[in-house]
C-alpha cells in the first residue's frame, strides 16, 4: 500500500513540474503577445488605442503569471525535500 502511495504523490509531483514549466513559458507568449498588439507594424490598420486596451490587460497578465510561475516553479523544484527517493 504504501509503494502505491508513492508513486501516485510522485506522479503528482512530476505532473505539477510539467505544469509550472509550462506555465514559465506561457509568461513569454503573453509578453510577445501584448507587445506584438501594442508595437506591430502589421496592425497598423487598428487604431493606437484599441491595441492598448488589448496589449496592455496581456502584459499585466503576463506580469501576474510572472509571479505565479514563480511561486509554483520554487514549490516544486526548490522545496528542499528529495521526492525521488
């Protein structure tokens, strides 16, 4: 009973390392999406001020998941336990 344990908390363990990394990189997807609103030639045809209303809320989220990716990355690798014994 108690190997079946392990395995499910290091399943969960590795499921949530995969999810933090994921989470990091969609920080950058969200940083080059609002800047690409607010800054690209391309959307020219939309006016200034309604590319900052949509950039801007992006780059404030990509701030907030900032954080968050943060937090999550140094729970589930930096945490100081060994997991993997």
């Amino acid at each position: 009973m108690s190997v079946f344990k392990i395995t499910v908390m290091s399943g969960r363990n590795l499921y949530d390392k995969v999810f933090a990394i994921f989470g990091a990189m969609m920080v950058f997807f969200y940083f080059g999406l609002g800047y690409y609103v607010i800054f690209s030639p391309y959307l020219d045809h939309i006016d200034r001020p309604l590319r900052v209303i949509i950039g801007a809320p992006l780059l404030v989220y990509a701030v907030y998941r900032l954080f968050v990716s943060y937090t999550k990355i140094k729970e589930n690798f930096f945490n100081g336990e060994d997991d993997d014994r």
